[in-house]
C-alpha cells in the first residue's frame, strides 16, 4: 500500500495527538493534520477529576511539549469543529465551511458527558465534568465548601466526591445500584470503596436513581429529595459517533466498529480511543475502553496501521484511579459478578490486589495501595495464567508471571 501523502486527525485529545506523535516517531514525514475544537493543545483528563480539582495541580499534563507539534511539522488547528467527512471526496468540513483533504483520516473525536432524561435535565447549574473549563469551575466552586450532590457512583463521581470532601464540602452520592462502582468491581470490593468514602465522610443515597431536578437539589424515584448548592452528574459519557454516522460508517457497542488493526468499515478511515469498539483478539468480541491507556496506546498504535501495517491492537485495558488515600490500578477485563474473587491482602486496610478468575484463568486483576507489582499483574492478565487461588494469595507474583 503506498504511503499516505496527508493524513487527517479528527480530535485533539490524548487519543489523536498520541497518533500524530506516533505517526513522526515512526518516521512520517508527510501531511499530517490535526484538527480539534478545544482551545488548548492537546491535553490529558485523569488529572481533571484528582489534582486539579483539589488544587494540587495548576492545569492537565499536556500530551507532548507545547513546541512539539511545530518542531514535527504537525499542522495543529485548535478551535476547529469538523461537522462532516466526505468520504467519496476524500474531505472533512468544518463549522466555517472550510475543507480539509486527507488519504487517510482518524477519528478521535472522544466522548461527551451524559445526562439524566428528567424534568428539570435543562436546569442551569447541572455541572459535568470533561474539560479543563469545567474542572476549573468546579474547583472554585467547591473552595466555596457548598453542599455537593453527585448523581452516580462511578469512577468520576467518585473522584469527585473525595475532592469535594477535601475541599471540606458537604456531599451526597445517589445511585440506583446498592454499592458504587458495584459494575466494574462487584459486591465485596465495591464495598471497600463504599466504606472509604463513608468514613471519609461521605452520605450516600444508594439503590434509588433521581428522577427530576430541582432548583436546589434532585428528587429521588422514591420521592425523597436531596437538597444541594452544587449538583454534579458522573452518569457516564456518550462516543461522540455523530461525524461517523453521518459518514455511514459501520457503528457497535456505541461506538464507532472497527477491526483487529483499527480500520473502521472505510478503508480510508481508522477510529481509536473512547469512540472505538474494537474487534479485540484477546477476548474474542469487541471491546470499546473509556481509559487513558487505551486512548494512548491505540494512538500509537494506529500509527502503524496507516503506515500499512497490519497488526492487531491486542493491549489490555488498563486504568487507574486515586480517591482520598486510596490509589488503585486495574488491569484487564472481568465480569464480576459471575468470575471468582481471590483476595490477596486485607481489604479492611486498603492494602490488597483482587484477582477475578474464570474457569481458573486471570482475567483481571486490581492492586489497591501496593506498587509493586505491576509488571507482574501485567503479565499474569495478558497471558490470563492458570494460577490456584492459594499460590494468588500467598507466593510471590513475580514467581508465577
Ligand atoms: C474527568 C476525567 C477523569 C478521567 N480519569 C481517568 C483515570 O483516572 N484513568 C483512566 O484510565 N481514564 C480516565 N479518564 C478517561 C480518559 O481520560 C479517556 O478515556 C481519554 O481521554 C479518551 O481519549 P480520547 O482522545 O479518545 O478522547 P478525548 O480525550 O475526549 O478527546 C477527544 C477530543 O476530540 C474533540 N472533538 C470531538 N468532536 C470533534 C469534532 N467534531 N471536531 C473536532 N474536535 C472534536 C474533543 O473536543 C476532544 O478534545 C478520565 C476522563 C475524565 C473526563
């Protein structure tokens, strides 16, 4: 396949700008375009919701140095929003109208938060949380030690309920399920962070969803009220597919469909990060990932791709999160509800690493306040090793990796 001679990048986050550093790196030395709607360069989120928020951090780590993408030659446009990619003309539009032409175009365009389909969903002071803008906001907002109400336990809502809590704000977190991140981690070690947040001096509101906003709270579906000077939605994020659909692209799992290599239904197009629901060789169906590590590692890797390789994207999921004095990674892909939990460690402390196993095979597993295993945990998941639940508890990782 011949090289391409522009390629176009849709989407300056963390996913987009990691493709056109990959694509130099790898000695790219054509067109290279890279169109985002922010202001700012290309930045990364995770900080959005911890140190920024708490005020340990000034601003997100950038993707690369701010003179990076002049000294590679990459066309970098800020404030530009594309509205349509024309795939029989080989063009993407933007709002001005203006067009842009590429051989080969990725779409990184990332995720936006949703909201809750009730009355009073259009109510001015719902807050979310994607952007530098709105972490900022919510930072002053919360030196103000306002009452918080955060609408869903996930893992943002959690994150930004420990910083409320360390703004020393009073906060409640609703949730129609009965224990937070009870999805991704199951009863016993969604407790952990249930009673982490409680002795941290969080209320919960737990097994009943909200079903209206009011102008000083939310109302619940038992119709309890909770009333608050700050609401805060962590009800999860939508792909923003919107560019792909109206191109015709083939879409899955909510995302944009792409293969093995990250090649969408067009062969001129590539999708990777939040909007990618990638056919996943490791698990045998696709798989899309609202993690950092994903959204960097398929930038890299989808470089590769538009150079004319085909190899698979095969990376676990991976990501981390930091919540008071908790801090936890996670890698792999498990169902926790029905894959056996071993514990090694003590729960009680915050000092452990949970495996979930399935017919005895690792398929994730999650170290919680220990650091030293990473290349091993790594290793035990990417190969999903048959290991007996006692050596799990008792012998040395590296040992068995
Ligand atoms: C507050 C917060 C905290 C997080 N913390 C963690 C964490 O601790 N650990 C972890 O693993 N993951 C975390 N994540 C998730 C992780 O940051 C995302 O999965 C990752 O940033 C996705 O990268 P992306 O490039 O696909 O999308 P994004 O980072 O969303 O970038 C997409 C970019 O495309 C732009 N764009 C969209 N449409 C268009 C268009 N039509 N034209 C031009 N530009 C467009 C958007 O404005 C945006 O700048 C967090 C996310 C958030 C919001």
């Amino acid at each position: 396949m011949a090289e391409p001679q522009r390629i176009v990048i849709i989407g300056s986050g963390l996913a987009g700008a990691s493709a056109a550093g990959a694509l130099r790196e790898r000695g790219y030395d054509k067109g290279l375009v890279l169109l985002g709607r922010e202001a700012h360069q290309p930045y990364e989120l995770p900080a959005l919701s911890k140190n920024v928020l708490l005020g340990s951090a000034d601003g997100p780590n950038r993707v690369h140095e701010p003179d990076f993408y002049d000294s590679h030659s990459v066309d970098l446009r800020l404030g530009v929003e594309v509205t349509e990619l024309r795939l029989g003309e080989r063009v993407v539009v933007d709002t001005t109208g203006a067009t842009h032409s590429y051989d080969r175009v990725v779409l990184a365009t990332g995720s936006t938060p949703r909201t809750l389909p009730v009355p009073g969903e259009d109510l001015p002071g719902l807050r979310t949380l994607r952007t530098v803008e709105d972490s900022l906001a919510l930072r002053a907002a919360l030196a103000e030690r306002p009452r918080v109400v955060v609408v869903g336990a996930g893992w943002i809502g959690c994150e930004v309920a420990a910083a409320a809590r360390s703004h020393g704000a009073d906060v409640t977190v609703i949730d129609p399920v009965d224990l937070p991140l009870r999805r991704v981690l199951g009863p016993v070690v969604a407790k952990v962070f249930h009673d982490l947040h409680e002795q941290n001096g969080v209320h919960w509101r737990l097994g009943v969803g909200v079903d209206g906003f009011l102008p000083g709270g939310v109302r619940l579906a038992d119709g309890s009220e909770v009333h608050g000077d700050l609401v805060v939605l962590g009800v999860g994020a939508k792909p923003n597919t919107e560019l792909a659909e109206k191109a015709g692209l083939a879409l899955a799992d909510g995302g944009v469909a792409v293969d093995g290599a990250l090649r969408t239904s067009h062969p001129d197009v590539c999708a990777i990060g939040d909007i990618a629901a990638h056919d996943h060789p490791r698990y045998g169906r696709r798989v899309r990932v609202e993690h950092w590590a994903n959204a960097k590692d398929q930038g890299a890797h989808v470089a590769g791709t538009l150079l004319g390789l085909d190899e698979p994207y095969t990376a676990a999921p991976y990501f981390f999160s930091d919540q008071y004095d908790l801090g936890m990674e996670y890698r792999g892909l498990a169902d926790p509800e029905h894959d056996q939990l071993v514990v090694r460690g003590d729960l009680d402390s915050r000092d452990f690493t949970a495996f979930w196993l399935r017919e005895g095979r690792v398929r994730a597993a999650m170290n919680v306040n220990q650091w030293d295993d990473g290349v091993a945990l790594q290793a035990l998941t990417d190969a999903q090793a048959t290991i007996p639940p006692d050596q799990l508890r008792s012998a040395t990782l590296s040992d068995l990796a």
